[in-house]
C-alpha cells in the first residue's frame, strides 16, 4: 500500500486531468440534511477511466465538528460500502451560535492510495426540508443521450445536462471524462473533442449552493 494520502471535502472538485486514476468526486447524502431522529444515506462515488468503481471496503466514522461537544449522532456501514447516518432525538446544549452539525469522513484504499474524504452532515428539522436536485437528461449537440456519448474523432461537441429543479446561480458542475477532452470542465453546458477513436467514460456532479447534489455516468464512444 502506497504511503501517500488523498484528501477530498464535499466542497472540492477534482481537476479533470485526475479521471486518468480513480478518484473521489463526490460523497452524496440522501436527503441532504437530517431532522432530529432521522437517517440519511450516505454514498462514496469513486470515477475511474474504467466506470464507477465498488467502494465496499469504505470505512465511515464521524468526526466531532464543535469544539468540546462530542459527536452528536452515529453512522453504520452497510455492506454495500454505502453509511447510514442517524441524527440525535434531542441536540446537546450547543455553544453560542454553533450549528448542529456533524463531519462524516469515510476512508477508502483507491489505486494503491489511501483515500481520506469528509463531508458535513447538517442536523437541521426544517417545515421544509431542502431536497436533492435531479440530473434528468445529458444532451450531446442539444439532443438526449441514453446509452453513450458517440462522439467523432476530431470533431468538437457540445455537453449540457438538465437539472430539476433548474440550477440557480450559486450552483456548481464539473464534468470528467477518460476519452476526450472537457474544455471549461466547470461550466454547464461544456463541449468535449476526442482526437483519437477509443472508449471511455463520462461523469457529471452538480451541487444546488445550498445543501444537495447529484451526479450522472454515461459511457463514451469515440469513432
């Protein structure tokens, strides 16, 4: 096992140069935030040039975000490398101004590195709780994709993705792709030109500016 650490927040975006190895590019939470009582999903999503690789040997703790206040609630692995993270049925009494939140960091060996990711986790009852946006559509040239991105050697294409609800102005994107090159890789819509046929993979992240986040996978041809 390789010494090095690769460390990652919910906040970072990886270069998109990094899609040449596995990577972290995002930890989801489902819903985003968690009432008192409650439970949300957490998920580790891992790219590489080969797909979404299985993150079963995950290892999730929490970490105590304020200081001298333990960790308000707890987290279980399941055994699909995913967590459950349920929140307290009644908060501590908290510093003032401090929000109740927890940091949930998850360890993963990724490649032969040691992969160290942390994302905080809000304990917030809201009337109406915020919910994830949807990634609904990738568009290749305008036109819905559904089973890969074709794209022609030397040509230069244009991506967008749809979200539900619409992304405002505080939202941010990454696209990543093993075949191709993404030019302006934080902008929605993008555009990708491959010099050479081959296959690879394409990835998209969206987080809201708020609290959720959604991502989509697609395969890339290139003839």
């Amino acid at each position: 096992m390789a010494s090095l650490l690769a460390s990652a927040s919910c906040t970072d975006f990886a270069p998109p140069a990094a899609l040449e190895r596995p990577i972290v590019i995002a930890i989801t939470a489902e819903p985003p935030t968690v009432g008192l009582g409650q439970s949300t999903r957490l998920e580790l999503i891992v790219a590489s040039p080969d797909g979404q690789q299985p993150v079963n040997a995950a290892v999730w703790s929490i970490t105590p975000t304020i200081p001298g206040v333990p960790a308000l609630g707890s987290i279980t692995s399941n055994v699909d490398g995913s967590a459950t993270y349920t929140a307290p049925t009644t908060l501590p009494a908290l510093p003032p101004d401090a929000n109740p939140v927890d940091t949930v960091a998850v360890d993963l060996p990724i490649g032969g590195v040691d992969s160290h990711s942390v994302k905080v986790v809000p304990v917030v009852n809201l009337p109406q709780p915020p919910k994830n946006p949807v990634v609904t559509d990738l568009l290749l040239d305008n036109v819905a994709v559904t089973n890969a991105i074709v794209l022609k050697a030397g040509v230069r294409a244009e991506l967008s993705a749809v979200i539900a609800p619409v992304a405002g102005e505080k939202a941010a994107f990454a696209w990543y792709a093993s075949a191709g090159k993404i030019e302006q890789y934080l902008s929605n819509p993008t555009s990708i030109v491959a010099e050479t046929p081959g296959n690879g993979w394409l990835f998209f992240v969206v987080r809201d500016g708020t609290l959720g986040s959604a991502w989509r996978k697609m395969p890339i041809v290139v003839q």
